[in-house]
C-alpha cells in the first residue's frame, strides 16, 4: 500500500506560496459561497475533497462543523457527481442551518462530546465507507476529541480477491482534518463562548 501519511513531526511548514498570497486566498475563503450559502472551502480544499471522494467513495460524509451548510450541500453534491448516493450528516455546537435538503441530516452538538448526539444505533445505521471532516473549532481539544470519538468506530475494508478496485481505497474509513494552514492562532469559537 503506498504511503499517503506524512508525519507533523517531518513536515517543514515551508508553503511554496507567499504568505501574503495566503493571506489573500483565505479572505476569499471566507467571502465564498456555493448554492447562495456560506462555503468555508479554498480552492485547494475543493480540488482535494473532489479527488478524496473520488477515491473513496464514501457513502457517507460526516462533518463537525455545519456554519451554513454550504459544504454539507458541496459534499452531497460531490457524492451525487460521482454517482454516490449522497448522505451528509453534519453536527455544529450553534443551531443548524435550514438546508430542506433531504441528503442532508444537520444535529446540534458539540465536537467535544459527539457521544451525546452520535450514539452507536444512529452511527449503525450509517451506510459504510465514511469520510469524517472534522472543521469546528479548528483548536487541538476539539480535534483530539473527534479523532479519539471516531477511531475506534472506523472499519478497515477487507481486500476482495483478484487485487483491489483501483478506484477504491484499502479501508472503509478516512479521516481528514482540516487545519487553519494560513492563521493557525485563529479558531472557530463556539456561540456559548
Ligand atoms: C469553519 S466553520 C465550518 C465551515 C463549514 N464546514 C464549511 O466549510 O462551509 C466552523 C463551525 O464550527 C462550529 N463549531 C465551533 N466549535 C464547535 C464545537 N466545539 N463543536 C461543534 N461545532 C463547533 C462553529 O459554530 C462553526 O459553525
């Protein structure tokens, strides 16, 4: 299998654009909208997420970070492109937008407590492989909480016979973080604080 992880400790943090360059595309991260909401996606994010759901085909994307939805919709969107039947459920500490988007399932809750809203017989009946987006508070304890909440209710695919569909990845389950690359001091604060 190759190798697609690179550990923090190895990485330079040397972008190869200027950071006032990033400073500029973050800005227009933040004025950015897909379908009239809210869409908290730069340009490379969107490239990689179309290429990440069109290697893993997840059946299901979990979010934890809603804001307006925009990317909730973008993913089920993505999904539906691919061919996927799409299925989003997304949880944000601050009451959830209104989508009317039946692909769509937004839950009020908090990253750090995911067991309170996401308990086993709901996550059971969510169709596998998953792709878990973790984009809250962009802040470690809240990262930490949803890698800790999710990692032991991952699945590793079982290879088929005959080597594996390329287009497929070799485990069920995918984890992606998305981390403040340009303000790593700024974070997404919850309403209650
Ligand atoms: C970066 S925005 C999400 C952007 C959205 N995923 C997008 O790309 O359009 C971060 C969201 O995380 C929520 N948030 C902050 N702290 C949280 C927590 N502890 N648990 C759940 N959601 C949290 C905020 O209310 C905010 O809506």
């Amino acid at each position: 299998m190759t190798r697609r992880v690179t550990e923090v400790r190895s990485r330079t943090f040397r972008p190869a654009l200027p950071p006032d360059a990033l400073s500029l595309i973050q800005l227009g991260t933040l004025r950015t909208t897909y379908r009239g909401r809210g869409f908290f996606k730069d340009p490379f994010d969107v490239v990689l997420y179309q290429e990440l759901i069109g290697r893993l085909r997840p059946a299901t994307i979990l979010e934890v970070g809603t804001k307006d939805g925009g990317s909730a919709v973008w993913f089920a969107d993505q999904q539906a492109a691919h061919g996927i039947a799409a299925r989003v459920v997304t949880v944000d500490v601050a009451d959830p937008p209104v989508l009317d988007d039946p692909r769509v399932t937004c839950i009020r809750g908090d990253a750090l407590a995911l067991d309170r809203v996401l308990p086993d017989q709901v996550l059971a009946t969510l169709a596998r492989p998953w792709l878990v987006v973790e984009d809250s508070a962009h802040l470690f304890e809240a990262s930490l909480a949803v890698l800790e909440f999710f990692d032991p209710r991952l699945q590793r695919r079982v290879r088929r016979r005959g080597g594996r569909d390329p287009r497929r990845p070799t485990a069920t389950r995918h984890r992606l973080l998305e981390s403040a690359s340009v303000s790593p001091a700024r974070s997404w604060s919850s309403p209650a604080q």
